[in-house]
C-alpha cells in the first residue's frame, strides 16, 4: 500500500497525461484478476458452508433461533453505527463553510438507483435460478436459496443428508485452499489499487478533503471501538484474541476496498478462533447481506455532510426519518457496485439534499470505502464469535495455540 501511495505521486507528478492515463487503466488489471479470482470462489463457498452449516444445526427451531438472534444484533449495530456516524458529522461540521448554491438542474451522477424500493428488493431476493445467481455472484439469492436447501435437508434426518453434507464439506475446504493460492495475488492488487488512484488523483485529493476524511476515520475507529466494547461484554479477554485472528483479513478488505476479498479468510479464522463451523458458515453470510455497519456510518456522515455544503438544514423528526431510511434501503445493497453511493443517491433527493453533493465524494469514495469494507468485515467477526457464544458452541480458549495464532 506505502509502495504504491509513493509510485502514484511520483507518476502523477512527472509523467504526461496521457502516460498516467495508460498506466493508471493497464496497472488496475492486478486488482481485476485478484478480485474476479475471489469472486470465483465465494459463490460456491458460501453456498458449501452455509448449506452444511444449516444442515448440521438439525431443527429448524435452532435455524430460526439462531437467525433471529443476528437479525436482531445486525439491526441494533446499525443503530449504532448510524449514531457515532452522526454524533461526529454533528460535532466535527465538516461541510460547514462550503456554501455551495444548490443546482438548478438535475445533475446526473452514472448511479443505477432505479429500483430502490421494497417491492424490488423483495423480488430481487428471490432467485429465479440457482446458477444465474451464482455467475453473477448475488450473495443475498444464493444465502436464500441455500437456506431453503439446507432447511430441506435438515428436515430429512442424518441417515438421508449425510453424504451431501460430507460431500459438501470437502467442497468447502477445497474453496478455502483455492482461496489461499489466490491470495499470493493480493499484495500486487493492493499496489495497484492505491496507485491508480494516487497516479489520477495526486496525493492533493487527500490533502483537500483531509477534514472529511480525518472526521470519518474518527467515525469508523469509534465505531470499532463500540462493537469491540459489546464484543468484550459477551466473549471477555477472548475479544482480543480475536482481534488479533481477524487482523489479516480486516488488511486485506481495508486494502482492496471489498469486503468480499475478505470472506474465505474471516470464516477461516472464526473457525480457528473456536467458533462453531455450523455457526459461522450460517452467520457470516447473512451478515454480508445485513450487518453493513461501515456502509451506515458512511451513510449517516456523508448524508449530512452534503447536507451542511449547501446548507440544508434539517429537523430532528427529519434527520431521524432520513437515518432510518438509509438503515432499511442498505439492507440490499450487497454485492452492489458502489452501493453506499448508490443508496445516498437514491434517498437523499426526498429529504431536500441535492444529488449532486454525492459528486464531492465520488473522488475520494475508494479511500472511504476501504474503512467501510475494513469494519464490516470485524462487525462480522465479532456478531460470529458472539452468537457462537451465546449458543455455548465456542470452544474454550485453549484450543488455539499462540503459534496458530500468530500464524
């Protein structure tokens, strides 16, 4: 990442246009073939873990038990995320100042936000084909499919489903090894992510939006600070050993912007850290779809800061209106390009906030979505090794060596 901050400025301030140009459309190919290669793997992953997961729980009463016990932590940490997101864009005032006249026209962003709305999102969940949902990587309408799948299996007892779930099994840990051949890719797609953008943008994009950009990092920190709080309150010291498996996947989502990047590694580690395999594979994807705590403090903070650049001042009722319509249109957004952007796009227009204003982020929206894409997958994490515990399906602490988790 520092290697690639250093040769994009020194690109962007010597080369020609036109060879930045070239370099910056040439050096991404690192990033594409890194992330088309996890994306490879997470549809058959999730759909191996979580369909053995579900399976292996048995009764659809522990399913739902489960389930219900993260749908519920998934909303309560948006809640909370949407909170500290706000309390800082309140406190901080980073669009103070700015004064910006609101446009006369409709200025048009290239955002697809057609659609948003809940009789959409509900037909969208519904796969009208398991293989269309798999190549086009929908993780919401292969979570669903899987859940109706292993449900169905669960139902038939051990003596019919046990060679499927065996099978599905060693499907999983080849997914995951492929996954580790595929990270000897990362640090050339992290180099050449950073690089592209400090190569077009200059190191300056950084320097002109340092109080957005220092007040949303405070935002992201406090907000990890909040849920490794809650995190210590169910799992104890275990927290920390926990913190300490889930850094390198948390580099690699930071890194490489995708929280997906992520996936193979964070189940992985859970497992490793002594959550339960039915557990995580049945969580952790759920959670991807729901529990999107950076895209909610990202939300509630570039929501107002648009708000304050063209001074747009809005009630209590109608800023705590606004932060629940963001909760509830982020819940299906997964897997959507740009999504947070796309949901601002399509939900700040109704509450007066001109459009428009999401065009001062979209240059800086690659530096803000790496803390994003980082604290989603430790929000993960964390909801994963909690609802193991509160299960009693986390082993104890001495079944992880130090070395392992060094490793």
């Amino acid at each position: 990442m520092i290697a690639g901050i250093f040769t994009g400025a020194a690109i962007h301030e010597y080369a020609a246009a036109e060879v930045i140009k070239s370099y910056a459309d040439n050096i991404t190919l690192f990033t594409d073939i890194f992330l088309r290669l996890i994306k490879m793997v997470i549809a058959p992953l999730v759909f191996s873990t979580l369909t053995v997961g579900i399976m292996k729980l048995g009764e659809t009463s522990t399913i739902g038990r489960v389930g219900g016990k993260a749908m519920v932590w998934f909303v309560s940490s948006s809640v909370l995320s949407i909170l500290v997101g706000l309390f800082i864009v309140t406190l901080e005032h980073p669009g103070a100042g700015m004064n910006l006249q609101v446009p006369a026209e409709t200025v048009q962003t290239g955002l697809a936000v057609s659609g948003m709305t809940l009789k959409a999102f509900i037909s969208h969940t519904i796969p009208t084909s398991i293989a269309g949902a798999m190549s086009d990587n929908e993780i919401l309408q292969i979570v669903v499919f899987s859940m109706f799948f292993g449900i169905a299996g669960a139902s038939l007892g051990e003596k019919f489903n046990a060679p499927l779930v065996g099978a599905l099994d060693v499907v999983s840990h080849i997914m995951l090894k492929v996954t580790g051949y595929v990270m000897y890719v990362a640090p050339l797609a992290i180099f050449a992510a950073i690089s592209s953008v400090i190569a077009t943008q200059g190191l300056g994009i950084l320097l002109n939006y340092a109080s957005f950009i220092g007040g949303y990092y405070v935002a992201i920190v406090l907000t990890c600070v909040v849920l490794i709080s809650v995190g210590y309150m169910v799992l104890k010291r275990d927290v920390f050993r926990l913190l300490a498996m889930l850094k390198d996947p948390v580099l690699v989502a930071f890194t490489t912007s995708s929280s997906e990047a992520a996936y193979p590694k964070t189940l992985d580690q859970l497992t490793r850290f002594g959550c339960s395999r039915n557990i995580a594979s049945f969580v952790l994807p759920i959670g991807y779809s729901f529990n999107l705590v950076g895209s909610m403090v990202y939300c509630s903070f570039a929501s107002m800061f648009i708000a304050q650049a063209y001074n747009v001042h809005l009630s209590f009722s109608e800023i705590a209106v606004l932060m629940l319509t963001l909760m509830l249109a982020s819940k299906g957004i997964a897997g959507v390009p740009r999504s947070a952007l796309v949901v601002l796009a399509a939900t700040i227009p109704s509450f007066n906030i001109p459009v428009a204003g999401i065009l001062l982020l979209m240059g800086i929206d690659h530096f803000l979505d790496m803390g994003r894409s980082a604290i989603n997958v430790l929000g993960n994490g964390v909801a994963t090794a909690m609802l193991s515990k509160n299960e009693g399906m986390l082993e104890e602490t001495d079944t992880v060596t130090v070395e392992e988790v060094k490793a």
